[in-house]
C-alpha cells in the first residue's frame, strides 16, 4: 500500500516558523554548549543537538580515537552522576561502530572500565536511550545488554534499535525474552555464531518482539525449514527481511510470499495503455511447481517501451460514484513512483529515529517514526543475496507476491536447477549464475512498487557468469562472453531496458568481469547510451508550464553501481594456482611475452577437451531437412504438442505442452529446443507459459514449454577453447568505461546549454549520450 504522506497538524500549519530551528541544523557543533546558555528557547533547541549522540558528538569535538576509553568511562562511570536527569534522558542514540575499535580491552570483563560494565547500567543512566550500534566490534558481548531489569514505562528505557553483527559472542537461550528488547523495531545480528531458534521460538505466536519491522540474519547459517518456521513466526510483521549469505534454496519460495507478502494487488489494468497488464493463461490456471500462469497482454504499444505518457507519474485515483469516493482514500494503490526509496539501512533507521525523536511534536518522540514502524502488509525489502536461488526461484517469487517489493536484492542466482546434468564435454562441477530470460518480471506489470534492484549484470549484459573446475578465471570469462552470450541471446533475445520500469531509481549489476573480449563492455556502454536516452526523454516531456494542471513525471534511473570480480591480472590468488607457478619458466620468458599473469593459460595444464561441436540445431536455413525429426517426442506425437500430467490446487489434469513443428526451421532457439527434448529428464519438471522474449525466439503465443528443456539450449554442445591472443586481448572494462563517460562527458559540455536536455551534441546529428546520474564503480 502506499504511504501517504503526515498532513501537519492545524497548531503546526497557523505557527510561525521559528528562525532558530531553522538555522540549528547549519550551525557548528563546538557552538551548541554555548547557544544552550542564551534563554531557554535556545537550551530547547540546542542542548538535544547537543546531546543525542555524545559519542559522535565527541568525536566532532576533536576527540581523538586513542583516548575513545579514558572519555567514555569517565563519561558513564562518573561525569553522568554529576548531571541533572532531564539532561540525560537527552542522550537517546550510542553509536560505537567507529569508537574505540583501536583499543584491545575495551571488551574485557576483568577489567572495570569495559562496556560490558557499563552496559549493565545503561537502562538507568539513559531512560531515554533508542539506538545502540556496535557493528565492527567482534569482541563485543551483547548479552550484557538483556541483563537490566523491566521498566515501568512501556516505552521507557527500551530501546528501538539494536545493532550488533559479527559479534563473536553467542546471545544465550533467553536473550530474546527479556524485557529491555521488546520494543525494538529494528534488529541486526547477522554473522553471530550459534542458531537462530531462540529467537524463532521467542518470535512464535507474537509473544515477543510484537514491534519489530526490521531483521537482518546475515551469514547465520539458516536452513530452509527453520527459515519456513522465522516466516511463520514474524508472518507480516516485518517490512525488510535481509537473509543474505545463508543456506536458502527455491523451497522457501512459497512459505516466504504465503507468510510474509500479504498486500493487496498493487497490479492493474488501469495502465494498460503504457505498461501492458496480467491475464490469466487462456486454458490452464497454473501448476503446483510453477505456480499462477499469468501472461502480460500488451497494447499497441507497451511491449515497445515507447508510449508518449511512460514517464508520467500515477495521478491520485477518483472515482465518479459519490459513494466509493467516500472510500477512495482507503484503496490498495501502488506509490506513484515520485518520492524517494525508502531504505532499510542501519544509517537510514537511525536518521528516522532521531528525527523522530527530536520532533517539536511531543507526542513523535514517544513513538518511532512511522516510516520505519509501519508494515501494514508485510516485507517490501528483500535481500536474498548469497543463497542458492535459481532464477527461476527469483522470477516465482515476484510472480507469487502482489507487486509490494520496492527494494529486491539476489546477486547470483543459478541459471539451472541442482542436479542439472551438463554434457559430458564440460568440466566437471560446471555452474552458470544469472538471470538470463527474466527482464519481464522486473516490469511495472510484475513489480509496480520496484524503486531498487540489486541483480546479476545479465539481466543487462546476457551474460552468465560460469564456473568450472580447471578452467582459468580470464577462460570462464572469455567462454560466458562468447559462445554462451550467443546462446542466451539466441534463447532469451530480451534484455533489461531502462523504459521497461522508468520508476526503477537505482540499479545495482553484480559480479561484473574485469575483463571483456567486446560485447560484455559493449553492452554496458550500450545500456548507458539507454538510460542518457530516458533522462532526455523525460526532460523533453515535462512541460515547460508551471500550472497545476501539468501531469507529474518520473525521475526515471538516477543511480546505477557496478560490482566488478577481482581482477586476475592484478590478483594472482585470484588467477593462478600458486603452487603450480614455475619460477624458472617465468623468469625465462621470451621479449615478446614479458610478466604477465596471463601465463596461468600456459603454465597451468589445460583439460584435454574435444573440439566445440556444431550442432544441427544451429544451421542456417539453406542446410535445413524438411524431414521430421526421428527422435522422442516426435516419433510418439503427431502435432506440436504432447499431453504432460500437472497439478493445480490438489487437481491433478493433462495439459498441451508445445514441443515445436518436428521440423528445423529458420528459428535457431527453437531448433535447439527440439533437440533438447530428445533428454527425456528434460521433458519432466517445470512447465510454464511463454513469456514475451520466448515469444520473441520464436514460441507461439500462450504456449506451454519445458522450461529446462528450453534453458538448455545456452549450453554450447563443448567448451570451446580460446587461443592466447584471444586472452591477451582482453581489455579492462573499467578503462573503457572511464572512455566512454570521458568522451560522452565532453560532448555533453560542448553542445550548448539549449541542447544538453534533449540529448543533442554540437552536431545535431549525434546526441552526446551523456547521463547525468550517480555513477557507481566498486571493485
């Protein structure tokens, strides 16, 4: 559901605004202690300033971090008994993530001037306290913190944010049951040792932590039946979920979106003119392993992307009828994609807090802040980074949710499901990661309330990332951007576009090669061109006017981060096998060859593989037979279709599968498909309705199709080998990404001020193809 936004109250709307909260924000931390002694206006407004966060308050004073101890224990051990307690309930955040890391017994038990001592008295020292932050400190022992007894206030002494991953302490059985945890909204442990069952069981039947909205379990090691029993227990309660670097597979698909994702349909037709909308499959309803059969039906002109009103702005709802007007205000709309993300991070719900908590609105400060308390339907930020997802677990899951998700996050989900049997050819262990075929799934259609993605870079690039046992990283890499690129593009000709979501605002691509042999930087710099392409277009269609009766428009794509692979040539742990390194080879390399750790691809012995074989199922079509194939399914079914046994809400019923003509014809991918099916494993598992880029190879619409059968025509039939020229030419795809925003940036500041909106360089023939958004490299 949309947030609507808090309307002031009427004292709020008639008072005059006061200049000295106006300019506190903008004032030097060193001057609050002597702004608090002018009047008590001043004090009113200063001293929280003052006091909120004394820990970074300190350190903006000068404090140097070798002293972080000394200041700290004469803070709490003695100086807090020399303050009145109106001036202590002031201090309602302690923030230690960049505090006293430099000190070894800042830990310790023994010693009497730790923070475990201290921790056992914070509830009678800051009554007012939120916010405790210990990320980065391993040696710390939370448990301290449960160990101050119950208050009478309900929401006295207790705080809303708890923060302690990686800590190495284990939080005992009854952590989770006392008193002083209960009213938070926001919990990371993530990287703690020992199992989340305690707090699962404190979780069941809404006993404890009834308040809490934000959980992140990072690296605990969770499995999927005691993740089933943590969505059971939380059910929608929770509005973020991080579950990142855990042991999660698809089997959590459908208890997650039962307990956890229960909005209201956010999905409509009320945009079907510029988005298209979900229909049901014309014949059957759904299957038990594939879930709904939805398809997108498009109008004239949403599957083009290119609809004069993509870039508009939901506009409120109305209604005619007097009578449902009344309740209008009350109905399930998605946001209207205007607004900023809402972030779930631990900066961001500490900001919320505090702002909340310094609110001239007394009534504010007793409660959290709205936007980080409330949930009304469940989770809207997921991160599944890290677990063994396969893309089609990841396409079910927004297929299965009612469009509630905003940010999404799976950095490598597996192509094929486990257990997929590659061709003999190919090294053993053999994986492909990414999310080939599934750009419609991030759709307005599928995902109205998508604001940030994080996903694998081939949603954009088409291309996988492989691994395999003893191939070298720059072979895999040069393998994925060729002969396996060709055959996604060939199976799944759609990739992601910036106008297929213009309420897409941050993009994240992950595990993105160092180096490229030409499409992979192609198709990096191509989408650049695109999204440049989308801010032009939306400049151009806001209105020049000003008056209240112009539409509202998007913002499209402003932020997008690259997550690049270590690079091997710079890395040799990452590249070469140390111990297979030949000193004497290296040093009695020729002039033409120099040091290069491009030697692993001679140093290194090579698996004797056979030649890459062309098969049938790729030939053009003047070497194409008109004859039928002589192979199952074909020798046992007459048409296009076989009849395959299917489940849907414990019915179980034949349906029509579409296995192709039984002929090769001009379409490579459905050419290859055919030949898939002759694996009869390939003609069980996941049935599923052709979406648009099947569609676009060359499957009938609204067909049924074996989706593993069809996922395995990207596999090349053998690993083709590279030569070392092809290797040695690889180029760094950082470098010509810094190129290409070089080149564009110029042009761009060339063309006049006039022509820099719409795209247009110095020649009006060639746009500049430069964006003005936040850029993101990381390595």
């Amino acid at each position: 559901m949309a947030q609507q936004p808090q309307l002031p109250s009427y004292e709020e709307a008639i008072s005059r605004l006061d200049w000295v909260g106006l300019v506190a924000p903008y004032t030097s931390v060193s001057d609050y202690s002597r702004l608090c002694s002018v009047n008590r206006h001043f004090h009113t407004v200063f001293a929280p300033l003052l006091w909120h966060d004394p820990l970074n308050t300190v350190r903006l004073l000068g404090l140097r971090p070798s002293n972080d101890l000394d200041w700290y224990c004469h803070f709490v051990l003695h100086h807090v008994f020399r303050v009145r307690p109106v001036t202590l309930a002031l201090v309602t955040v302690l923030d230690f993530r960049n505090f006293a890391k430099a000190t070894a017994h800042f830990w310790s038990d023994n010693d009497s001037r730790s923070i475990p001592v201290t921790f056992k008295i914070l509830p009678r020292l800051f009554p007012a306290l939120r916010c405790i932050l210990l990320d980065g400190h391993t040696d710390a022992d939370p448990a301290a913190l449960a160990v101050g007894g119950p208050t009478p206030a309900p929401w006295a002494g207790r705080p809303w944010m708890l923060s302690i991953p990686d800590c190495a302490s284990q939080l005992p059985a009854t952590f989770f049951l006392s008193d002083y945890v209960q009213d938070l909204v926001y919990l990371d442990i993530s990287g703690l040792p020992g199992s989340l069952q305690s707090l699962v069981s404190a979780a069941e039947g809404a006993r404890h932590l009834p308040r809490l909205k934000v959980l992140k379990i990072q690296g605990r090691e969770l499995g999927d039946n005691l993740a089933a029993r943590l969505f059971e227990a939380f059910d929608a309660r929770l509005w973020s979920l991080d579950l990142s670097h855990n042991n999660l597979t698809d089997d959590v698909i459908e208890p997650l979106s039962w307990h956890c994702l229960q909005s209201p349909p956010l999905r409509s037709g009320r945009h079907f003119r510029t988005e298209g909308k979900l229909v049901s499959h014309p014949v059957i309803y759904g299957d038990s392993l594939y879930g709904p059969f939805k398809l997108i039906e498009e109008s004239e002109r949403s599957g083009a992307f290119d609809h004069p009103e993509r870039y508009f702005a939901d506009a409120p709802l109305y209604h005619a009828d007097p009578a449902r007007a009344v309740y209008q205000d009350q109905e399930d709309v998605r946001a209207d994609g205007r607004g900023p993300p809402k972030y779930d991070s631990a900066d961001y719900v500490k900001s919320a807090i505090i702002a909340g908590v310094l609110s001239t609105t007394p009534a504010l400060s007793d409660l959290p802040p709205s936007n980080v308390s409330s949930s009304a339907w469940g989770i809207t930020h997921l991160d599944l980074t890290g677990n063994r997802f396969t893309s089609f677990g990841l396409e079910k899951l927004i297929r299965t949710t009612p469009g509630q998700l905003e940010y999404l996050a799976c950095d490598a989900p597996l192509v094929h499901a486990p257990g997929f049997t590659w061709p003999s050819s190919w090294p053993e262990g053999t994986r492909l990661h990414g999310i080939p075929g599934s750009a419609h799934a991030f759709r307005p259609v599928f995902s109205p309330n998508l604001r940030a993605l994080r996903i694998h870079h081939s949603l954009v690039t088409q291309i996988p990332t492989l691994e395999a046992e003893g191939l070298s990283t720059m072979a895999r890499w040069w393998m994925a951007e060729t002969a396996v690129r060709e055959r996604v593009e060939m199976a799944y000709p759609q990739a992601f576009q910036p106008d297929m979501s213009p309420r897409l605002a941050s993009l994240t691509l992950t595990r993105i090669p160092r180096r490229s042999a030409g499409p992979l930087l192609g198709k990096l710099t191509q989408f650049l061109k695109l999204v440049a392409a989308q801010e032009q277009g939306i400049c151009e269609a806001t209105p020049d006017s000003s008056s209240r009766r112009s539409p509202t428009m998007l913002r499209g794509l402003r932020h997008i981060r690259l997550e690049f692979e270590v690079d091997p040539v710079e890395d040799a742990a990452g590249f070469l096998d140390v111990d297979a390194l030949d000193a004497e080879a290296l040093l009695s390399m020729g002039e033409g060859e120099g040091f290069s750790f491009f030697g692993d691809e001679f140093v290194r012995p090579k698996p004797k593989l056979p030649p890459r074989r062309v098969h049938d199922a790729t030939a053009t079509p003047t070497t194409i037979h008109m004859a039928r194939l002589q192979h199952a399914p074909f020798t046992t079914a007459a048409g296009e279709h076989v009849q395959h046994v299917m489940s849907w809400n414990g019915k179980t019923f034949e349906a029509p599968v579409w296995i192709g003509p039984g002929v090769l014809g001009p379409r490579p991918a459905v050419n290859a498909y055919m030949m898939a099916l002759r694996d009869p494993a390939l003609r069980q598992g996941i049935v599923g309705p052709a979406m648009p880029t099947h569609v676009q190879a060359g499957v009938p619409p609204d067909a049924l199709l074996f989706y593993g059968a069809w996922d395995a025509t990207i596999i090349p039939d053998a690993p083709p080998s590279p030569s070392r020229a092809e290797i040695h030419g690889m180029r760094d795809v950082i470098d010509g990404l810094k190129a290409f925003r070089a080149d564009t940036k110029a042009r761009y500041e060339e063309a006049p001020n006039d022509k820099r909106s719409s795209g247009l360089g110095v020649n009006a023939m060639e746009p500049h193809h430069f964006w003005t958004g936040k850029l993101e490299v990381a390595i």
